[in-house]
C-alpha cells in the first residue's frame, strides 16, 4: 500500500475542499463574515429556486448554531467520506449499478456512468432532465446530477453513509468536480486501484492523514494553553491501530471464547484421558491443542494460555463453563472508540469464522453478525460514518444481498440530547409517568454527551418499552413522527449501545493528557475516574472495564504508564485484585512512530488467584524506536517471552507490572532497606525563568563565578542533568545565586504568571541541599540512567536529582558504584520504565552493598579526565594535540631535541598519542564497570540473569577514530565517538582562541573571559578581583574607574603567541588583511609545531577536514563556510566568537570574541575593515575591467566570472555598511550578564544567525 500517496492526497483533499465548498459558500452569499439574511430569494441578483432557498436557510441556521469554519469543516468531510466511499465500491464491484461512477475499466478519470447513461437503472433518476443535460452539452451539469442521484440511490440501503439529498451539503457538492487535477481526479490517478481493495487499510489511513493538519493545529493551539475542544477532540487523539495489533487483540478476546469452547472437546491428540498422565503433560497436551485450533482458524497471534497450576485450572473451568453452552448469537463485541472501524472489521472475519464453524451460512452468519454481535461508539461523526460504511462494506463481502436486507449495525456516533425540544419529548413521552421517568434519565446522561465520549456511565433504563413507544409513533401520522425516528430513536440507540455489558471490549483508546481536557471533561474525569485522570486512554481501561461482563475480556493498545508509574498505583491495586491479566505485548517505542511506548494486553474481568499470563516483550532497549516489521519479527521468534502470576506484582511497592522480573530480583525490589533510609534525597533548584536566571559557564564574565559557597560572586555552578553520563561531567551551567539567590527569591514571589506565590519557599525547595557534595544524575532521560558526582562548590537544579549526606567518602563511592551497574540499571527499569527519574523515584530504590571505593574512585578520575579534555569544561588546560609552548622548548633544549622535534613537531603524532589514550581510557573504564557488574551480580545471586558485560556504545567517555567509516557497530548510537575531524575542528577552536587571549600557550586553562559591564562603582578596591583591580583608579567621590578595553588584557600572559590587538579577524577568500584568520592560523600553527614541519601540519589538517585545493585553499574555505557552523555546535548554539556576516556572497566576514567587546567596535569594524573591504573590490572591478578588454575569448570568460562574483560581493557588503554605520553610530554597550542570546539579538542585522 502507498501510504505516502494516500497521506498526500488526504492532506491536499481537505485544504482543496475546504476551499470549494466555502467557494459554493460564497456563491449563496455566505463567508466568514457574514450570512446576509436567512431567508433570501435572491442572492448577487440570482433568483434562488425552492429548493436552493431551503438549502441555503438550513445552511444559514447551521453556521449561526455551530460557527462557519465548523460547518465548512464538517460539510468538506461529508464529501469526503462520499467521495472515498463511492471510490471503495465501484473499484470493489458493489454498487448496485455495477457501473463506475469515476473511472472506466481501465481506471482512468472517466465516469462510466456518463457514457452508460441512457442505460442507467438508478432509483429516482429523472431521465427528462438527464435528457435535457445532454442537449445542452452541459456535461458538467449532468455528471453532478447523476453523482447526487447515486447518492441519494445509496441512501435506502446505506443511510448513514448516503443521507437522503435536498440538504444543505447538496448545496455544497463543490464545482467543476470534472476537474482532471481536482479532488475526484487526483483520488483516481494519486491512489493505485489495488489500494481499494484493502478495505481496513485505506479507509483508516485516509481518516487518519485526512486529519493530521487538524491534529497539528489543534496541538499548536494546545501549547498556547488552548484547550482541546469537544469538536477537535477527534483529530488530536486518534491513532490508527496496525492491523497484527488488532488481529492480536481480537483473536486473544474474542477468537480465545470460541478457543475455550473447542479445546476439550475430543480431549487429546494421542488418547490419553487426563487421568492417564501427569499434569505437566496433560497442560502440554491443551496447549499444543489451543495452538492447532488457532492455527486452523488462521490466528497467527493467538497466544495460547501459559502452563497452569491443578488449582488455577480448576478455577478456569469454572469461569469457562459459562461460555460451554453460550450460543455465538448471543457473544457481544463493542469497540467504544472504534474510529474508521478497523477492529470492528476484523471482529466481524473472526465472528463468520465462528459462525461457520458453528454450521452457518456466511450470509446468514452476515446478517446475525450485524443483528446481535457487533457493535461500536465514536465520539466523532466522521469516523462512525466511516466505522458504519466498513462494517456494511464487510457485510456485502459475505452476502452480496445484504443491502437489499434492510439491515443496520449497531455502529453509531454519540449523540447529545441538549437539541431535543420539550414538545418533542413530550409528545414521545405521552404523559407515561415511566416512559418519562426512563427517557428523561437519558436526556440528563447524554447532555453534553460529545464532551465525555463512551466514558458515560448510561443507566439501564426499560429500553423494550422506549421501542415500543418508537413503534407506535412510526405507525402514526404526527408532526412529530420525522423527529421521533431522526433524532429520538438514534438516542435511545446509542444510549443502549453505552448501557450494555459486553462479552469482549476490543478498542485503541484517545490520548489526550489532563492537560488538555476542556473543563466539563476534566471534572467528569476527576469525579468518575480519580484513579486513571491523567490521561484519557487510561480512563478508558477503567470504562472498559466497565463494559465488560463477568468473566468478559477486554482488549486494548495503551501507553504503558499504567504499568508502572505511582500515581496509578491505586487502579494497578484495584486491576490486580479485581482481573487477571491474560496475554500481554510489551511493544516498547516504534508502534506510532518515535512514540512514547506503547503495549497491546488482554485482560479478563475475573480474578484468578495464581494464574500465569503470557507476556512478550518486543524491544532489547526501552530507548528503542523499531518498525512494525521488527516488532513482529519479535513477536514471532518469541524470544522474550515471560510467564509469570500478577500475585508477584502486589510483593513490590506501588505493585509494578514487572512481569520479567525473577524470585531473586523481586526479592531485591521489595527490601525495605532504600537509599531514602541512609540519605538525603531531593531535586534542586527551579528558577522560575531560566532565560532570566541561567547561563552556560561560558557566556559569563570568568571572574563572576563563584568557586565556593560563601563567594559574593554572582553565577554559580550549576548540575542540569544533561546527557547520558557516568561518573563524572555534565558541568555546563551557571546560576544566579548572589546575596543567596535573592534575585530568584524576589522573582518567585513577583512573576505575573504565578501570582498566587507569596513566598519564595513555595517554589524553591531543598536549599539545605544546595552545595553539598553528592551524587547527581538527569531526572529526565529516555533509556538508562547514569549517575555523576556532584562537587561542593555547585548546585543541582530541579531538572536534576541528588542524594546527599554521606559518613565518608567510601560510602559516597560505594553508593556511586552500585548505581551505576547494569544491576541497579535493571532496578531503575522496574521502578520508573518511563522517561522520569524524579527523586521521588530514585530514593524508593534498595541500597547497593559492597566495598567497591577504590574503583570507583578511579572511574571517576577516568571520566573528569576525559571531561576536562574539551573546551567547555570549566577546568579545560588546553587542547591535547597542542603542546605548550614551555614543552616545546624543553624538547627543543633537549640534547635529543633532533629525534624528538621529529616527532614532537607533528600534529600527526600528537593524534595518535592522543587517540591511544582515549583508546586506554575507554578499554579501562569498560573493564572497571564490567568489574563492578560482576561484584554486585554475584553478590544478589544473580549469575543467571545478568552477565557483567557492558556495551561499548554505553561507556561513557570518548573513542576517537580515523573517519566515520571507521567507527565499528559496537559503538552505534553512541555520543562519545569523535573522528579526526572533530579533535582537528576542536584544535582550530583552540587556535582561535589562542588568537582572541582566550587561552595561551604560555599558561593553561582559561586565560581571559572577559569582565562584565563595569564603568563606574562604588565598590572599594579590597582585592577582591585583582586581576581586574590592576587597572582601577580611585575616584574622589569614591567610586572606581577602569581602565580602557585594551589595557584590560595583560600582554604578559601571551609572549609566545601574541593576542590580535582589536580584537578584530576578518575572514576572507584572498589575503586581504594582514590579520586574516588564515594567515593567522598559519602562524600559529608554525608556532606550536616548528617551521620545519609546517606544511606537512597543514596538509594533514587540510586532509582531515578534507576539501579541494591546497591545504591553505581548503582552511580558507573551512574558516569561510564551516567554522562557524562547528563553533555553534560545540557551545550549544551560544557562540563566545561572534562571526559578523554581510551574507551568502561572503563580501565580508569578521570573528569577534564577545568577551573582550567593547563599544567602539562597530566603529572600528566599519572604518578598519568594512571600508577597506570596500576599496579592495573597487580596485580589483577597475583592474578586472581592464584586463577583460584586453584578453582573449576563454581568458575574458574566466575573467567575466571573477568580476561578477566580485560585483555581487561589492553590492553586498555595500549594503552591510549601511547596516554597520546605523549600529556604530548607537555606541551599543553589552553585559555579559545578560547572556549570548540577548547580547547578540542586539547585532541581529549584521551578525551570522545561530541555528
């Protein structure tokens, strides 16, 4: 199936019919803006006929009720729904007719019907008028006749489907439908034929891609904290299920009744009685037994019921003899959210199989199907049309009779009585005390019914005796007799459907979060359902529950977090005492795309003490995103298969479904002993506004951030979880903590959006917990979780967790090490499978015990190692291919200085050196933690479960390798892989800010970053920043002035390689300025590694980056196009180098370090660079002009494209001056304070964008 054509065209389709039928719209004088008068005979000076004036009125009044974009809406999907419907049956042979209403045999866009026309047997058709279309050649005229006459034929036999016409949408059947490139045209020639013949697929796929805009809309207005509405309620939760999902559900509910009925019959296979073997052979014997019935039936994923117990068996029986005797007439199957109707189909294959295994006819089997056994309920009128036009369309499969039956399944839309008048329901109610007493119950359940959906709870009233009157009204001759049947019928209908108990309850429920119910819905919700509120498709395991019968079975596809999350841990308790659970598909990610999680399950609605249920679970890793061809291949090899009783569940806190957990793991899981006993245990700091309060360590002025608690500095290190990291790391962030984070406190107490907090402790918890030593780890994460160390001189914020409080430091590293192994990872799994790690959480967890500090210990030494080693780490020294410029004399000095220089010199074997002991780190730590798994799992016993291997994609400090190609599949998926280019890329970066005095060869680590915005203080000179207090004069009224920019950067500390003085380097294509960056490269390079070996240095960068040209060609064109690119990358889209850019001809480009900016800069930057840039191109247009007309035909054409490049270049940076002078001449100030992103916002016009 082209699922892509079908989601192209149902996306487009929608857009275009929109814009038809609001085009018919117009044409009566209906817009958005307005209706004009109801009543109208005329319209733009139109007389409007009977008919149209009718239409128009119902129209008009139908705007005024629902809103016009509602009523576009809803007519546009009518047509839809028609259109795709009409499509379905002619390619199917089912229409009446048996002649094509789109295509010809061929399946080209060519209506069969208009050229069988005068031989057309449609009831209603006027000839006379078909007559007159063909005399005037009005062939558009006469094909939209005939489509309305068709429809209205369908009506008889598929009403819900074909309403009867003379209604407004008639009105609104869009213009030149003849159109090759219009909806009926594109829905021929877009969707292959063979793609009609898959009834459940095409139908689902169009509802569901026909909405997707809808769905995206509605989300965007959700985030907007737009609630979801009862009409949009449809788009933004439907999902349709992949068919072995829904074959999985029916066949494990429905198809395991019949299953039960037939598996003793005959006894076994080889004529033993039961008396005559053991129980484990006679339990063998039933399955392979329940195997063979599935596999005559054709069920692929019927699992048959795990071994049992003699005790559990006899408890079986007893359930299951109440389905011996039950006829199949009388089984019930609902799907009360049954969307385009893909279960209810199915159910229908399997009901016939039933059926005709029971000696029915398939067309008698057909009929009763429709009559007794299936039935459905959808919120959404679209989707029940389309439910009720598949389970007809399935019928007529079986008995190709069946329309002329007149015969209705019992598929419906809900359906609200507030449009119910008092007359009506009086007159239906016929002053019967209980005929009022019954309906009037109905008409107060179902108001409002389309906000709540089939989580009504309907009372059983006397439904026989609401029919009767229905009858009795249809035999009368009464005003009220059309409303009665059209509008009060259909409700005690549905009203019966929702009242019922079911045998089996198959659905895939809405996903819809609290968050985005409307308020009547959350209400209901939180009354009627306090134990599953937070989301709607664990509302409806509750309401299925519900629906289902004693001993009845419920099917569904859900989100897991029912599972396993504690705040359903009250409707776990009330499922595990109450049901037993019967099969069960953990599917992990993949099912709906890169979800989040789903699992398929069976539920039977009785409990069994001891049973064991089947559970398979479909992914290795809970991070996994698989294809539906993985998940069944999964499915198939049965290789995680688990059969284990729920009464395991209820021995662990919270009572998790952790069916894959053994006696001695669940053992572990229900100590007592937890890490909350022995520690403090808490998430840290919200800020309330992290834009406002947060920095990445690098953006801030160096000496504003504060190493120790007591520190009157301003920012201070900040843990914010980050990625998947053990031991040691993710140190990225500072906070504003000043005076004790009064500038928080203060915030919390007066942001507008949260004008109910008086006090900064309602918001701000754990503050004894700040700055203490511990352990931290991401709160957030899909996957595994990872555990770091957390230093005394930082704080953790609320996006991650910490545990304090250690009698020394073996215990922090014990603790450490135990958390961090493949044991406690599983444990981690059970307690919280989803994506949140709260300190909640994390505190419920057993306590690690073993003596394993001195590993540890070293693990962490490893990864701070491997952390340090990268410019955004706080402590960074230098770059490890670069040498210092102290070791490179002591080599030169060296009276082996020839054979070491040889080396010592090349880049080439700084990378090597640099790569083998990324290398011996990564093999050292893996062979530590694997170590640390083997203690912890023989210690808990766990040989058999676990091994102590650990994938290298999941240790955590970085290989580095030769190309991409080179990367082994081991390390896949990993974030710690780093090629030649990226430790080249990282020696740039470091190059450059050797350049700008960041760093220095002379010194390590961070040299100047810069001091924030400080003109004038009041603050003594005490000391306290001497650095900057160097170049400081007191004032007479006390305050303090600082000297100039330049002099703020001590020249001392950069004699081997001296800083640019500006702080100004131009990036260009030639070697226009003496400053260039690549001509300063060079330098540097030469520098650091000698003159003898410079060109093979810059070969072997060129090579690593790769490119065209020489090696300087290819560092230009690096510089020119992709350093800035890198540079954002490494510091996370907040840039220290600033890249002032004129645009894509690169006319000018300029690198900046933002902290060393001062105000006069764009003033320079204009007259020093911008302004020569300008002369270079208008001396190089001059000399270009002259030697084009001096050259020759094939030189003047190389020449002509050099000069027009140089023109545009010219144009470009014209305009960027422009720019430049508007800015310079602001005298544009910045703090550092306020950060990357609000500091550049301030050059936007002329700076790079960050993306």
């Amino acid at each position: 199936m082209n699922k892509g054509a079908i989601q192209r065209f149902a996306i487009w389709a929608r857009n275009e019919l929109i814009a038809q039928v609001s085009q018919r719209a117009y044409q009566y004088g209906i817009t958005k803006e307005g209706c004009g008068e109801a009543n109208a005979v005329t319209v733009g000076g139109r007389a409007l006929t009977a008919d149209e004036q009718k239409q128009r009125k119902e129209l008009v009044d139908q705007i005024r009720a629902k809103g016009y974009t509602q009523v576009i809406e809803e007519v546009s999907y009518t047509w839809f729904n028609r259109f795709i419907a009409l499509r379905f049956m002619e390619v199917n042979n089912y229409l009446p007719s048996h002649i094509r209403v789109f295509s010809d045999s061929t399946g080209t866009f060519k209506p069969e019907i208009l050229n069988d026309v005068l031989h057309l047997e449609l009831p209603g058709l006027n000839r006379e008028r078909v007559a007159e279309y063909i005399e005037s050649n009005d062939t558009e005229a006469l094909y939209r006749y005939l489509l309305l006459t068709q429809c209205n034929a369908l009506n008889e036999s598929l009403p819900r489907m074909f309403e009867k016409m003379g209604g407004f949408t008639e009105l609104l059947l869009p213009n030149n439908i003849l159109k090759q490139d219009g909806v009926l045209g594109r829905m021929v020639s877009d969707i292959p034929e063979e793609d009609w013949t898959d009834q459940v697929q095409i139908i689902g796929w169009l509802y569901q891609y026909y909405n997707s805009e809808l769905k995206d809309d509605t989300f965007a207005l959700l985030k907007k904290n737009v609630k979801i509405t009862k009409e949009r309620i449809p788009s933004a939760t439907q999902l349709f299920t992949p068919d072995w999902i829904v074959r999985y559900m029916v066949e494990n509910s429905l198809g395991r009744i019949y299953v039960d009925k037939r598996k003793n019959e005959g006894v076994y296979a080889d004529g033993r009685g039961l008396d005559e073997m053991t129980w484990s052979e006679a339990e063998a014997e039933r399955i392979a037994t329940e195997k063979l019935i599935a596999d005559k039936m054709g069920w692929k994923y019927y699992l048959p019921e795990a071994e049992q117990t003699q005790e559990v068996r006899k408890q079986l029986d007893e359930v299951q003899a109440e389905y011996a005797n039950l006829d199949v007439k009388d089984i019930r199957v609902i799907d009360p959210c049954m969307g385009s109707g893909h279960i209810l189909v199915y159910a229908f294959d399997v009901l016939m199989q039933i059926y005709e295994a029971n000696g029915y006819s398939q067309r008698d089997a057909a009929q009763s199907i429709l009559e007794n056994n299936l039935y459905g309920l959808d919120i959404d009128d679209r989707a029940a049309q389309l439910a009720y036009f598949a389970v007809m369309m399935k019928a007529r499969q079986y008995d190709r009779r069946i329309f002329s039956r007149g015969i209705q399944p019992h598929v419906h839309a809900i359906i609200e009585s507030n449009g119910l008048d008092n007359s009506s329901v009086d007159y239906f109610t016929n002053n019967d005390p209980k005929l009022q007493k019954d309906f009037g119950t109905l008409m107060d359940e179902l108001r409002d019914a389309k906000e709540y959906g089939s989580i009504l709870n309907i009372s059983q009233v006397d439904f026989a005796s609401l029919y009767d009157r229905v009858e009795e009204v249809r035999a009368n001759i009464s005003m009220f007799r059309e409303i009665v049947l059209n509008s009060i019928l259909p409700l005690i209908q549905v009203a019966e459907v929702m009242a019922q108990k079911y045998d089996v309850v198959v659905t895939n429920p809405p996903y819809m979060g609290s968050s985005g119910m409307g308020n009547k819905l959350s209400s209901y919700v939180k009354k009627h359902f306090p134990n599953t509120k937070s989301d709607m498709s664990t509302v409806f395991m509750e309401q299925a529950n519900r629906l289902s019968c004693a001993n009845g079975y419920v099917a569904m596809i859900n989100i897991p977090v029912w599972m396993f999350l504690s705040s359903y841990t009250k409707m776990r308790g009330e499922l595990l005492h109450n049901s037993s659970i019967s099969t069960m598909l953990h599917l992990g990610r993949g099912v709906f795309g890169a979800d989040f999680g789903t699992t398929a399950f069976v539920i039977r609605s009785t409990s069994l003490s001891g049973y064991k249920a089947v559970y398979r679970r479909l992914f290795d890793s809970p991070s996994a995103v698989d294809n539906e061809s993985e998940k069944q291949r999964q499915f198939f090899s049965a290789g995680n298969s688990f059969y284990i009783s729920q009464d395991n569940f209820l021995k662990v806190e919270d009572s998790p479904i952790v069916y894959w957990l053994s006696e001695k793991m669940l053992s572990l899981l229900s100590s007592k002993d937890v890490i909350s006993l022995h520690h403090d245990v808490g998430s840290g700091l919200s800020t309330a506004d992290n834009e406002r309060f947060l920095r990445f360590h690098w953006e801030v002025a160096a000496n504003k951030i504060g190493e120790t608690k007591d520190s009157p500095r301003k920012w201070f290190h900040f843990q914010k979880g980050g990625e998947f990291r053990r031991w040691y790391g993710n140190l990225e962030y500072v906070v504003n903590w000043e005076n004790d984070g009064s500038e928080i406190k203060y915030w919390v107490t007066h942001n507008p959006k949260d004008p109910g907090t008086t006090s900064w402790s309602r918001r701000i918890f754990n503050v004894p917990l700040y700055f203490q030593h511990g352990i931290t780890w991401a709160v957030i994460g899909i996957g595994k979780i990872s555990f770091r160390e957390t230093t005394a001189n930082s704080m953790i914020s609320n996006a991650a967790g910490g545990i304090f409080s250690f009698e020394c430091e073996d215990d922090f590293l014990n603790l450490l090490g135990g958390l961090n192994t493949k044991l406690w990872g599983e444990i981690f799994q059970v307690i919280s499978p989803t994506v949140n790690y709260s300190a909640g959480i994390i505190q419920k967890a057993p306590v690690p015990k073993a003596d394993c500090a001195n590993m540890v210990r070293d693990c962490i030494a490893i990864s701070r190692n491997d952390w340090d080693s990268h410019e955004i780490s706080w402590d960074f020294k230098r770059n490890p291919l670069a040498p210092s410029a102290q070791a490179l004399r002591e080599q030169m000095d060296s009276q082996f200085a020839a054979s070491r220089m040889e080396k010592f010199g090349r880049i080439s074997w700084h990378y090597e050196n640099w790569k083998q002991e990324c290398e011996d780190r990564f093999q050292q730590l893996k062979k530590n933690e694997e170590e640390l798994n083997r203690i912890f799992i023989d210690i808990y016993g766990l040989q058999d479960e676990l091994t102590p291997d650990v994938a290298d994609k999941d240790v955590t400090v970085h290989r580095v390798f030769d190309s991409k190609d080179a990367v082994p599949e081991s390390m896949k998926g990993s974030n710690y892989v780093r090629t030649m280019r990226d430790e080249i890329v990282s020696l740039i970066s470091y190059a450059v800010g050797c350049m700008f005095g960041r760093y220095s060869l002379d010194k390590p680590g961070l040299v100047f970053a810069g001091f924030s915005k400080i003109e004038h203080s009041t603050k003594k000179l005490d000391g306290d920043d001497p650095e900057l207090e160097k170049f400081a004069t007191q004032n007479a009224d006390g305050s303090v002035s600082y000297g100039s920019y330049y002099h703020e950067v001590n020249q001392d500390n950069y004699k081997s390689f001296p800083i640019d003085t500006d702080n100004i380097i131009p990036i260009c294509d030639d070697d226009y300025f003496d400053d260039d960056i690549t001509g300063r490269f060079v330098k540097w390079v030469e520098t650091v590694y000698g003159r003898d070996t410079l060109e093979e240095n810059l070969k072997f960068i060129a090579d690593a980056l790769g490119g065209k040209g020489t090696s300087r060609e290819v560092i230009r064109s690096y510089f020119l196009n992709d350093f800035y690119a890198d540079h954002l990358k490494t510091y996370q889209k907040r840039p220290i180098y600033w890249l002032f850019d004129s645009g894509k001809k690169n006319g000018f480009k300029a690198l900046i370090y933002m902290h060393r900016y001062q105000s006069d800069l764009l003033a320079r930057l204009r007259t020093d660079y911008v302004h020569e840039q300008q002369e270079r191109y208008r001396t190089q247009l001059t000399h270009l002009a002259d030697a084009i007309d001096h050259a020759g035909a094939a030189e003047r054409v190389k020449l002509t494209k050099q000069q027009k490049k140089l023109q545009e270049q010219a144009l470009e940076i014209q305009k960027y001056e422009e720019k430049v002078h508007h800015l310079a001449d602001q005298n544009i100030q910045i703090d550092l304070d306020d950060g990357v992103k609000h500091n550049c916002e301030l050059f936007a016009d002329v700076l790079a964008k960050i993306k």
